[in-house]
C-alpha cells in the first residue's frame, strides 16, 4: 500500500521509499537523442461536478505529454473534502492505472507534466505540489501545478526561509505554492491577488483547494493557458488539444494577467495586473505546442506550414529535387516548403514512436547506431536523388549532423537543409531548458561555417520576418529572445535550473 497522510494525501510514489516494487522510472534514460530544447510542462485543471474529473485530467495530460516527459501527477478533491495528490516519475501512462484513476474522485482536479527547467528531475519535483498553510496563517490546503520559470526564484526562497518556512522541494513552483497557502487572507482569490505581483518571470499556473480551481498567468503572457467549457463545467489547459481530447469546447485563451476561478457558483474572472508587456513565446508556434493546437488564434497546423512557404520563398535550393521532412518535427513546414517551390515530397525516414517509452539502455554496440533507433533512412527513396531536408531548429546540432550522414549513407547526392526558425543562439530563462550560448551551434559562427559542421551542401534559415508573417503577428507582442538575444523580462544571467539546489539549503534560516 501506498502512505496515506492527512489532513494532506499524497499518494507517494517516491523512488527513495519504494525502488522498482512501484512499476515507475527510477531515473531517467541516459540514452537520449534529441538535440533541441527541452520542452517545458502541462498544466490542466477542471471543476466539473458529476463527471469522472480524475479521469479526464488523466486524457487531458495524455494529449499534453509532448510538453514533459520526466514526471506527471494528478490532485483531485471531493466539494468539501481532502485533496488527494499521486505523482510518480514517468510518461502519463506509466504513471496512472485503472485504480489509480478510481481512488483520485472528486468534482475538480488538477494535473501535471514536468519537464524540468527549475530544479533537477527528482521525484520531490514532481507537480502537483502539494502544500498546506502554516498555523500562523490560513492554514489552507492546496495543490498547485506551474509551466514557466520565476526569474526571481532565488531571492522569493531566501526570503521565505528567512522567514521559517520549508520546503520539500527545489522547485521554484513550491515557492508559488508557499506565497499562497501562507498568505492570510480569507479566500483562495484574495491570495492570489496578492501574491502575483511578488512573482517576476513566467508563471501559467492553476491551482486547487477543495472547494475551486484557480488559474492565473503572468503579465507578460509568455507562456500559453487556455479556458474551455465542459457542459456546465469549466477546465484550462497549456493547450487546447487537451480539450479537444476530452471534448470540451475552446473558449478563449486566459489573458496575460487574469485570474479565472472556476467552483460551485460558476466562472468567475479578473485582471489582476494590467498594462504589462506583452511577450509570448515565439518558439510555441515554431516548436513546443502540438500542430492541432489554437495559440492566440492560429492554429499551429496552419502557421507551421505558413514558415515553410516564407523559407522557401527566402533560400530555394534550385538543384534540388526532392523534399523530405525530418519526423514529425519538421512535417508541416516541409509541407510548405514544397507547395511553395513546385518540388515533390516524399517520407524520406521512417520513425520509431516508441524510443521514449523504453527505460533500456541499448548498450554500447546499439549506442553506435546511434540515431537509428528513432530515424531509419529510406534508400529507395532518397538513393541518387538531391534533398532538401526540412526541419523547425537546430540547437546544438549533433542530431541534424548524424541525420546528414545517415542520408548520405542511404545514397543522397545532396543534402540541402533548410530550418523554419532563425538560428538559435540564446537561451531561454522563461521556462524551456536550452542549452548554454557556448553549446549552441549557432553561437559565434556563420551559416556556411555551420554547414560544414554538418556536412551539408548548404544550410539555411527562415528569417524571424518570415516567422512572424507566418503567425501574422509582431515583435510588439512576442518573446523572440532565443533568436535576437532581446529579453522583453528582466534575467539574471548567471541563473540555471539547478540554483536552488547548488545554493540554497532546504532547511530554513533565521532571519
């Protein structure tokens, strides 16, 4: 059996406690191969008397699970009663089984998955957290799940240590956590209030007592939340093909700002900071979010496509005279491409979907095929012909290096790259975990030194116009910070994932 800890229920699944007897990951796979930036994570939350609210949240992480693949848990409540959390390291559906989903009842729910950009991977880091006030103030139970990154993290847990409190994690999630089941004011709404012009940085959140779930959004709007309807309920979601999944009906996106709360009595709004900045990720658009989803309107499909045609139309490749993607990443863009430059296109790799889902190591004569496991080259279909192959980035490069020469193996006369996003020579401090300027390949070098890198033909990029003409939208408006290097949000340059844990003591500290 697993612990059962009131007044606040975790149903742990802690590697510390119980090893393999759980059936979960107990570390993470050393073998991996992808070369862009990690996604960030999922958040999903629903009041929904009457329906199996468990049950959806687990479909609506399912359809969330490209955002974090690390860990995933679930908190759900009955109206009135206690919030009962499980998390566990691993893909949704290692995670969660049919008794699990049972024993998680209630009207409202909220749900995680965590790729982690604050804090290492550990189990303590897992979402939902879940937290209950100190005596001292309201002594109010919740659970909170976080996509994002607080750029003020470091000095918010120095303060509160100062103060006495604890933590149980490195996580900057558990500070937002903290700031809200500490703060004394008589309502959940109150304290959010209160406590979201204390936080600087990214933070799309959602959080849950036993009676409402509240989500609220940063200012600057930087990363995405979205508001659906579920017959007379009402859920939020990263994305909203979580919705979809569950069908639910897309209202509109969460405003830079807001505060939705959501309970028995209905949907209740407020703009809490007005004025700021607006600064979405352009990278949503380019990379992270799924193709069937709706971002300020777009739909990414469509968009993604859009960036293909603007690459075309900027760098043709007139020898070429094949198209081919690298799956799935750079599926729709090539799409684009192609309708653009009359060339034809065809499956040029057939993909493994099922490398992410194994935790065995392949071995060291394995490890030499190195990129074989998720890519197979088709010979008869890319042998004696010129390429130009199609994806949405490059990071660090060694991915796209090995894709090259697999081409080249499989009887490609030429290898034109073409990459619908500007070079990426920055890292992001809002919640994606990139590599550092000086792993990035784009760092300090031309294109064409970054070709021979490669061992391309020729290499070349859409231009941050052509990304933007593609999502008809503006720099006014987005985080473009990767690509230009300019930060719309204040950053401390020296920070990383791992501040909390390499300077801080989870201990608290006199004041």
């Amino acid at each position: 059996m697993r612990p059962v800890l009131r007044p606040s229920v975790v149903l742990s699944t802690d590697p510390a406690l119980y090893g393999d007897r759980t059936g979960f990951m107990t570390e993470q796979p050393s073998f991996d191969q992808r070369d862009g930036p990690r996604d960030e994570c999922g958040i999903f939350g629903i009041y929904a008397p009457g329906k199996e609210v468990a049950r959806l949240t687990y479909f609506a992480l399912y359809a969330l699970q490209h955002r974090g693949q690390e860990s995933a848990g679930i908190a759900a409540a009955d109206d009135g009663g206690f919030i009962i959390t499980q998390r566990a390291l691993g893909l949704v559906s290692q995670v969660f089984k049919e008794h699990d989903l049972r024993a998680l009842d209630g009207d409202l729910a909220i749900g995680h998955v965590r790729y982690s950009t604050t804090g290492s991977s550990g189990w303590e880091n897992s979402q939902p957290v879940h937290r209950t006030g100190s005596a001292t103030s309201s002594g109010r139970e919740l659970a909170l799940a976080h996509n994002g990154n607080l750029t003020n993290a470091v000095e918010l847990h120095a303060e509160l240590r100062a103060q006495g409190v604890e933590f149980s994690s490195t996580s900057d999630s558990e500070i937002i956590a903290a700031l809200i089941a500490d703060d004394p004011s008589a309502t959940i709404e109150e304290s959010v209030r209160a406590i979201m012009p204390l936080l600087q940085g990214a933070f799309s959140t959602v959080v849950m007592t036993n009676e409402r779930v509240v989500a609220f959004r940063d200012p600057a709007g930087v990363r995405p939340l979205v508001l659906g309807q579920i017959d007379d309920g009402y859920c939020v979601a990263s994305e909203s093909c979580a919705l979809d999944i569950i069908g639910a009906t897309y209202m509109r996106d969460v405003l830079p700002g807001e505060m939705v709360s959501i309970g028995a009595d209905g949907i209740r709004t407020q703009m809490v900071i007005e004025g700021a900045r607006k600064a979405f990720c352009l990278f949503e658009y380019i990379y992270f979010a799924r193709p069937d989803s709706k971002m300020n309107g777009t739909v990414l499909q469509a968009a993604r496509g859009r960036m293909g045609e603007a690459l075309a139309r900027e760098h043709p490749a007139p020898s070429a005279d094949l198209v081919i993607a690298v799956p799935d990443s750079g599926n729709a863009a090539a799409r684009g491409y192609a309708r653009e430059s009359g060339l034809p296109q065809d499956d040029g790799f057939v993909k493994n979907r099922y490398v992410a889902r194994t935790f065995i190591q392949p071995g060291q004569e394995l490890r030499k095929q190195g990129l074989r496991l998720k890519f197979n080259p088709l010979p008869e279909i890319v042998g004696g012909r010129k390429l130009v192959v199609v994806d949405d980035s490059i990071v660090r490069g060694n991915t796209t290096r090995q894709i090259v020469q697999m081409l080249r193996e499989a009887g490609a006369l030429e290898v034109h790259l073409r990459i619908s996003a500007p070079p990426i020579r920055n890292p992001c401090y809002y919640g994606v975990d990139m590599s550092t300027r000086e792993e990035m390949i784009a760092h300090g070098k031309t294109v064409e030194e970054i070709a021979e890198m490669l061992g391309a033909d020729s290499l070349a990029y859409v231009s941050l116009e052509g990304v933007y003409g593609a999502i008809e939208g503006g720099p006014a408006n987005h985080c473009d910070a990767c690509f230009s290097g300019n930060y719309p949000l204040p950053v401390a340059e020296e920070g990383n994932k791992l501040a909390l844990e390499s300077e801080l003591p989870m201990a608290p500290t006199s004041a």
